[in-house]
C-alpha cells in the first residue's frame, strides 16, 4: 500500500429538512388544527482515529464527502427522519487542519478517538409549533439550517518513541532491521527509505518501545534537495532522536563531521523545537574501522563535531554495540515517563490541597478571631 501522509478534503453536513405547515382534515373535524411536523436533522461528519490504518491513500483520491440532508416534516404530526452521520477513519496520530484558517480541530492520538468534522443542520418546525390561544391556524413554518462545510487538511505524525536522523546511507534501516522486526528495504543507493518505517523493539517480554525511521536528509533539504523536510514532521512526536552517523563513509572525499553539521543546520531550518529534543550520537559502521584506529577515529570525529551529549559506538551490520544501545534507550524512556508521571501526580495533590489556588494575601482566606 502507498503510504501517504498528507491530503486535502472537504466535508460537506447535510442541511436539516424543512418544517410542514399542514392542518388536520376529517370528516366531521372541520377545525382540526395544526399539524405539520419538524424536518429532520442533517448528516453530521465524524473523524474516528483507527490503529488498523497507517496512512492516508483513501483521501488523497476522496476528496470530498457529504453527508445525507434531513427528510422535510408532512402532515398528520409525521416528524421528517433524521439522515445518517458519516465517519471517517483516520490512523492514529493524524492531525486534523482548518485548510483556510490553519486552525487545528482534532489531534487524533488514541484508537477510537472520536471527533465532530462538520455538523448537520437542525431541522425546520413545522406549525404546530406555532399554535396558540390566539392563533388557532398558524401558517408559519421555518427551513431547515444548513449543514456545515470545512475544507480540512490531514497530517500524519508517526506515534514513536524514538526517532532516527542521518545522511542517506548512514545505516539507519539496517539498524532498524537489527533491533527490531521491521523489514525496510536496504540497498547500496542514497534514498533508499522512501517513506517511514516503523519498528517495536523488545527489550524483554514486557518490555518494548517503538523506533522510527525516515528518509534521509541532505545538506539544501529546506530548498526542496533529496526528499526535502516532507518526513520531518514525524518525528515532532518522539521523545528521544538518535542522529546516526556514517564513520567509514565509502567515498574518501566525503567528510562525517560536515555531513553531521549540515544535518543539524537543516534541523534547525526546519523546526527548532526538534533541534532542542534529546538527541543522541550514534557511529556506525564501525566494523569497517580497523579497531587500532577506532578510539582515535571516535575522539577525533566528538572533537570536531562538538557533540556534548551521550556517544554510543555500532555497527549495525554486526549488530555490535546495539543491545547497549538499546538497553540505554529504554531505561532513559522510562526515567523520564516516571518523571513526568511523578510530576503530574506532585501537581494532581497540591490541586486538591488547594495550595495552587489559594492567594495568602486574599482576605477571604485570612483568620479571623
């Protein structure tokens, strides 16, 4: 299936039915009265988050979808029927767009997540609504309300705890591959990731978390070069960033530590709230390093870089270094999930102390003798 990540659509709520203006005629009933009824409510679009779905191929090519209007209301008191709502299944960690205004509707980050897209229209009152003491034979009615209408734009942002950042060629789909069960296809070409792949890592039976890898970025990538920043956005969700760098590049003449720094710059470019993410260095390939060179080769490359945070050694290939590698990773992903859980409970106890609301200076809360 063709992965997608981004699409246009528009939605369309039915319009509520017209109310009747109707009168009761029978024999022998000859002031009956009033009895037309309301029209029905109009189809209302939901959006429904489904982990069952990764991308968004169905929208690409719907581009729009409307809902049923409402049925108009008849006489004998008969109410117009109500149309069916229509929903729309997205995968899991799909944003939800106003396309005209930029605002953002819905952030769809849990199976079954429901959300109102666009809502039907009420329906018209029919004239038994407007009877009274003084009007005994109302011949008003009203129409039924339009349905509302949304041009919405959807993005896809991969769920992921982790996420890989590096050069075409730097190793990052064998690394994958190494520690988990995805199967991205790996050759000896740039660009061969085309889209994200994503993988479950066990650390244990119990214990897991989830990787992510996209294409690889090159130095001009803001300027639309390679692939350009289309699968960044994916990794705005990961907690922790692992830029994997290629030590033993095949050709002489390219540089590790400039290719290293042109990513970062195109990081930046693109969202500096990525670049501030924890983000760790990780060489690779080192199994092509004669091991004599290899600590001179790693002191050298930090040196020059100016890397300050944690440095990890690999090579995917021989998957040598990658259980510690991934060890660190969880034990890190848990710290900082009990962090802000510790966090939040710390805040859940001072809310209902009342310590957060309470003013020492507002004289409501002064002792009075």
């Amino acid at each position: 299936m063709k992965f997608i990540d981004e699409a246009r659509i528009e939605v369309i709520a039915g319009d509520g039915g017209n109310g009747c203006a109707s009168f009761r005629r029978e024999k022998f009933r000859p002031f009956g009265g009033p009895d037309g009824g309301d029209g029905g409510t109009g189809g209302t679009i939901w959006a429904v988050a489904d982990r069952n779905i990764n991308t968004l191929v169905d929208y690409r090519y719907s581009k729009m979808h409307r809902a049923s209007n409402g049925e108009p209301g008849r006489g004998s008191d008969c109410y117009g029927k109500g149309a069916d709502d229509v929903t729309l299944r997205v995968p899991v960690g799909t944003l939800i767009l106003d396309d005209e205004t930029g605002e953002m509707l819905a952030d769809m980050t849990e199976h079954g997540q429901t959300e109102l897209l666009a809502k039907g229209g009420e329906g018209g009152w029919g004239n038994i609504h407007f009877k009274t003491s003084t009007n005994r034979a109302p011949r008003q009615k009203t129409e039924g309300k339009e349905g509302e209408r949304r041009t919405l734009r959807l993005e896809l942002k991969v769920l992921a705890d982790v996420g890989l950042l590096g050069m075409p060629n730097a190793g990052k789909s064998t690394f994958i591959t190494a520690v988990s069960n995805a199967k991205p296809k790996i050759a000896d070409y740039p660009f061969t990731t085309l889209h994200p792949n994503l993988g479950v890592v066990r650390v244990s039976h119990e214990k897991s978390f989830v990787i992510a890898d996209i294409p690889g970025l090159i130095e001009g990538a803001a300027e639309g070069a390679g692939l350009g920043h289309q699968f960044l956005r994916h990794l705005s969700r990961t907690g922790l960033l692992l830029h994997i760098v290629d030590l033993a590049p095949f050709e002489a003449t390219v540089d590790p530590v400039k290719e290293a720094k042109a990513l970062v710059k195109e990081l930046e470019k693109y969202d500096e709230a990525l670049l501030d993410k924890p983000r760790w260095l990780v060489l690779n390939k080192l199994d092509v390093v004669p091991e004599a060179e290899r600590a001179k080769r790693v002191k050298d490359f930090v040196k020059k870089f100016g890397f300050k945070g944690p440095v990890f050694e690999i090579s995917a290939l021989s998957r040598e270094g990658t259980q510690e590698l991934v060890t660190a990773i969880y034990q890190y992903l848990e710290e900082k999930r009990h962090t802000v859980q510790r966090s939040e409970e710390t805040q859940m106890t001072e809310e209902a102390r009342g310590i957060s609301s309470i003013d020492p200076d507002d004289p409501r809360f002064k002792v009075i003798d």
